[in-house]
C-alpha cells in the first residue's frame, strides 16, 4: 500500500514499538497496588486485580487492553475504569490517537 518496502517496514516498526511502548507502561503500572485500595489500608501482594478477570491476571488484562483499545476492536476482558491511574493512561492514549497504533479495524493506512 506504501509503494516502498522500505517505507512500510518503516511503519510497521513505528506502530509496533508504539504499541509494546503502550503495553510495557499499563503492564507495569497494573503490578502496582491501585492507589485507593492502598491509602484504604488494603495490603496487597499480587498488584491490582480489582476488575480483572482473574484467570488472565493483571499483565494479560493489560495487552489485551492496550491491543483492544489501539485497534478499535470494542471488546473487554476487564473493567478498564478499575485500571491504575497509569494503566488507564495506556488505554485511553490508544483511544485518543485514533486507534493508530497498528490501525483500526478496517482502516489500513490511513491513520498511521
């Protein structure tokens, strides 16, 4: 579609270093205790699995929701309100970009 085999990897490693960019911020952030449960006295060992599916945990929860939100798709495998602050950063700077990172569901190049 690019015309150049060279400009189109070119992309490609732009929207795939974006998007694990992405993932490794919510990933890390979704390790952390949510602050709110933490300044309640909640002492948690395994990071922040409010509004997790728990049989994928908190780091599957977090790619599933980065890869949904930056492609358009509308599914959910967790409450993305309940994400930390930063993990919520992740999902939603997927969403204002307009799904660019690696393209929205039937949209090809035309955001990237």
């Amino acid at each position: 579609m690019v015309g150049s085999i060279k400009h189109g990897f070119a992309l490609l490693a732009r929207d795939h270093r974006s998007l694990w960019r992405m993932v490794g911020y919510t990933s890390n952030a979704e390790h952390q205790n949510n602050p709110a449960v933490a300044h309640s006295g909640i002492v948690a060992t395994v990071g922040n699995t409010e509004g997790k599916e728990v049989r994928f945990g908190d780091t599957s929860s977090a790619l599933f929701g980065v890869a949904s939100t930056q492609t358009s798709t509308g599914s959910a495998d967790s409450a993305y309100d309940s994400f930390t602050p930063i993990g919520g950063m992740g999902l939603l700077t997927g969403m204002m970009m307009g799904e660019v990172t690696p393209g929205g569901t039937g949209t090809g190049l035309y955001t990237s």
